[in-house]
C-alpha cells in the first residue's frame, strides 16, 4: 500500500523546522561562548603615582664675569677692553682662581646703540663700540666663588669694570641621584596601589606599564607644582630637594 503524500509533507516539514532550530541554537551557543570568552579576557587595573623625594647638595658651582668697555671707534673699544681685562685677571687670581678655573669666552665687539628723540620721535642710534670678554669660572670649592662673588660688589664700587650673574650651584650626580629615586617612588606607587585595593576581593599583580613623570631639583622647602612631567632644576642654591614622580600601572587578579 502506498503511502499517502499528504500525511509525508508535514512530516518532512517538521523535520527541516527541527533541524534549523537546532542549528540556530548551536549558533546562539557558540556566539554566547565567544562572548563570555572576551570578556573574561580582559585584565583589570589599577593605575597610580609614586613619589619619591631626597636631600642633595651641590658639589661644584660655574660663575660668569664680564669685562666690558665702550669706545667711539671698534680699535679704541677693543684696547680699553683689553685693559679692563687685564685688571679683572688680577681680581680673580686674588680670589683664589687661578687659570684651571677659568673658561675664556674670548673677545666680541658690536655696535653700541642709544635711544635718542629725533624730530619728536624716539630713535635707537649708534654711539661706537661695546667690547665684552666673558669668562666662566668652574670650581668644586663653592665658598670660593661665594666669596668672590661679594667681593665683585667691592671691585666695581671701586671703579672695575665687570659684570656678573649669580653664581650656579649645580650637582655633578643628577643621573645617579634620579635612579635611585626612579627605584623609590616605583616602590611607594606599589604601596598606594595596594591601599586603592584593600577593601576589595582582588590582589595587586605584575607591573603592566610605568612612566617617568617630571623630575625636580628644588631648594629645601620648594614647591614643585602640579605638572606630570618636565621639572625644574634650581641652581641658586647649595642644599637642594631632588623629586621625582612616576605613573605606574599594575594588573588585578
């Protein structure tokens, strides 16, 4: 007996509809499963500064002197020039600096203007020579150039010709010094990370990514302002802070 065609349809129809429901649920269940995967995946962390701060003193110190001489023609410029050096020699090797100290800068002569009212308008005007020697002198014995440096007060009352900055008081160990703070303000950044995580269920893991963030040489009591990276480096005084921070980034587990 041979089977009737219009009981077979549905029949079929049933199976094809059965087949794809259980297609579209092993899709769904693979999506489901990529899914769950990714977001699993993804590490927690925990990004915070370090700081780390300590005293440091200057070892050496650079002071630059001028002597300078103004003159109506460039030859009488240079040779009163020339004298006036030779007098502030002489005050220098009296402070105690003798020619290892000294950097010579060597002789340069420019025109010298004024500022003159011409026909009822102010006018920038030559008026001969300048002639300017400069010296840097470089010395570990920073009461040396203290010294010398208020006597120049006196030089030029007395009639001397020279011209001079503050001196600069510097640290001949500036990479060493940042290191070591490096290494610090990496340790107290662990320790804050771990007090953002107390009073939750994760543990602090591996460093994920650090940076350098500004580094300051400031004098004792200096503030070092807000900014994340630059820095300042002070050089008018002798006893100084050095302080660094750093932005460290660690992973949860």
């Amino acid at each position: 007996m041979t089977p009737s065609t219009s009981n077979s349809a549905p029949s079929r129809a049933i199976i094809v509809a059965a087949g794809l429901l259980a297609i579209g649920l092993m899709a769904g269940a693979f999506l489901l499963g990529n899914q769950t995967k990714s977001i699993g995946s993804g590490r927690a962390t925990v990004t915070v500064k370090g700081l780390a701060e300590k005293a440091v003193k200057a070892d050496y110190a650079e002071w630059k002197v001028q002597a300078s001489a103004t003159a109506p023609s460039f030859a009488d410029a240079l040779a009163k020039l020339r004298r006036e050096k030779a007098a502030l020699d002489q005050f220098l090797e009296k402070q105690g600096f003798d020619a290892s100290m000294r950097r010579e800068m060597g002789e340069n002569v420019e025109p010298h203007f004024v500022e003159k009212e011409v026909d009822n308008r102010v006018l920038r005007v030559q008026e001969g020579y300048t002639a300017i020697h400069t010296i840097v002198i470089s010395s570990k014995n920073l009461g040396l150039i203290e010294k010398a440096y208020k006597a120049a007060l006196d030089y030029k009352a007395a009639g001397g010709t020279i011209d001079y900055d503050p001196p600069q008081f510097l640290v001949s160990n500036l990479e060493e010094v940042k290191i070591s703070l490096i290494s610090a303000a990496t340790a107290n950044a662990r320790t804050r990370a771990k007090e953002f995580i107390k009073q939750s269920d994760t543990e602090l893991g591996n460093m994920r990514s650090a940076s350098q963030g500004a580094f300051y040489i400031l004098p004792v009591g200096g503030e070092s302002g807000t900014d994340d990276y630059g820095g300042t480096y002070d050089k008018t005084t002798i006893d100084k802070t050095a302080r660094v921070v750093v932005t460290i980034e660690f992973n949860l587990k």
